[in-house]
C-alpha cells in the first residue's frame, strides 16, 4: 500500500513537472511570435512612412 502510494506521488509530481515546462514553452513561443509582430509592425509603418513622403 505504501508503495503504491510513493508511487502515485511520483507520477503526480512527474506529470505536473512536465506541464510546467510545457505552459513555460508555450509563453517562450508566444513571446517569440510577439516580438516577430512586432518586428511586422515597424517594416509595415517604416513603409507607409516612406511612401507618404513620396
């Protein structure tokens, strides 16, 4: 019984260890992407700045 416990511990801590890093590789990616916007913005408006001065 105890051993089946110790057991049941570990897999519960393994899972919600691998979900941690899971969430934390999600919010990395969505920061990424983020910043890639971002960097679409900035050409986007250096564009239309250019071409309203033409």
């Amino acid at each position: 019984m105890l051993l089946r416990r110790a057991w049941l511990l570990q897999q519960t801590m393994t899972y919600h260890r691998k979900k941690k890093a899971e969430i934390a590789e999600r919010k990395e990616l969505s920061s990424l992407e983020g910043v890639r916007i971002s960097k679409q913005l900035n050409y986007a408006i250096m564009v239309m700045q250019r071409l309203m001065r033409e």
